[in-house]
C-alpha cells in the first residue's frame, strides 16, 4: 500500500484543506471553545451532509449557544428546532446532549479513551475518531464512507472500519496534521471525482486505480459504497 503517495497526489491536486472548519471569530467574541464546535458538529454530521451541518451551526450561533454548557441547559424541544436542519433532530438533540455532558469540560477530548468514548450513547466509530482527532489533536484516522469508497476503487480493499483504520494508521507517520489533510482530501477528492458515478477524467489517482484500470468492473459491490 502506498498511502504515503497516495496523499502526495491528493495534496497537489487540491492543496491543504484546513479541515475541521471552526468560526474562530465567533469563539474569540464569545469566549467559547473551537473544540465544542468540532465536537457538535462531529454529532451533526451523522446521516447528513456538511451543508446541513453549516445551517444548524449557524442557527446555534445566533442564540450564542454554541458550546457544551448551553446545549446542557437548553430545553431539549428547543434544541430540536434549533439543529433541525441537520435533520434526524430529535435523535440528535438527544445525542448532542448526552455527549456535551460527557464530555464537558471539553479539555477531556485530549485524555478519554477512545473505549470510553464509544460507550457514550451516540458516539459510534466515525464519530469518535472525527472528535479524537480534530477536538483532542490525537493520531485516530477517520474512516467515512469516501475512504471506503476509495479503497474500494483503488485496491480493491472492502475491509471494516476498524480493518481500514488500521491499515491508514499503520502504514502512515503518526501525525495528527497529515491524519487531518488525509481526510480532508479524500472527501475533496470524492466530491470532485470519486463520487457514487466517478468522473475518472483527469482524476490525479487514475493511473494506480484498478477500479479504472479495469473499465469499472469493481463499481458493485454488495456494501452499496
């Protein structure tokens, strides 16, 4: 596995992403912590794509409530309506709950286990691993479903979560910023080529991908990925 170069491409195709994205204005203004906009966030993002995330941040930040302490003591039929675009709100409102109160205050990011956390309801996998590496600065590699797809196509990989995790964590330097890009370009990379019909022209994977390689043969697979 060259995942090494794999990320050098990705990197000159599309540059440094600076992802987590985190209103840093608004934290400064009022004294809140960028890492509980990453935690919420994370929790947000679950069954939902990121533009649904914005407008349920954006709803939090104009009743200056985003962070842990005003999410805990926020009615949780408020809450509903406020994260409502993210959609699934009242599992969420839930959710968000429950992991602000775990985690609060949000310095524990930086010391939990990652076993620890994935008992708190609500905290699967993905979500776990977004917290830990970009609220906590831990090297826990995020697997979504833009990596699985991108394994799949470009080694024929169709592992777990934690199989691929593995393999990215094992197989790369142990930097939480290259784990950060990494992620952040493989989602870059989906959204511009890699997606559910790829656009494999002018794709910068093309030459190593077998999924292109082979006319496309390994498209179907039985996760529906």
């Amino acid at each position: 596995m060259y995942l090494i170069k794999v990320y050098e491409k990705l990197y000159n195709a599309y540059g440094e992403q600076n992802w987590w994205p985190v209103d840093k204005e608004y934290h400064t203004k009022n004294k809140s912590d960028p890492r509980e906009e990453i935690v919420i966030g994370a929790v947000l993002t679950q069954n939902t794509n990121w533009n649904n995330v914005e407008k349920a941040l954006e709803n939090l930040k104009k009743i200056n409530a985003l962070n842990f302490k005003a999410i805990i003591k926020m009615p949780v039929n408020d809450l509903e309506e406020v994260i409502k675009p993210s959609g699934f709100y009242r599992l969420k409102a839930k959710r968000l709950k429950n992991v602000c109160k775990h985690l609060y205050p949000v310095d524990v990011v930086e010391r939990i286990e990652r076993e620890e956390l994935l008992k708190i309801s609500g905290v699967g996998r993905e979500t776990a691993d977004s917290i830990l590496l970009y609220a906590g600065k831990r090297p826990y590699f995020v697997i979504d479903a833009y990596t699985k797809r991108l394994m799949l196509r470009l080694y024929k990989v169709n592992g777990s979560y934690e199989d691929l995790r593995k393999l990215f964590e094992e197989n790369l330097p142990k930097d939480v910023k290259l784990f950060q890009e990494y992620h952040a370009l493989i989602v870059k990379h989906a959204k511009v080529h890699c997606s559910k019909k790829p656009s494999c022209e002018g794709c910068p994977l093309a030459n190593n991908c077998q999924y292109f390689l082979s006319s496309g043969e390994y498209l179907l697979t039985s996760t529906g990925i």
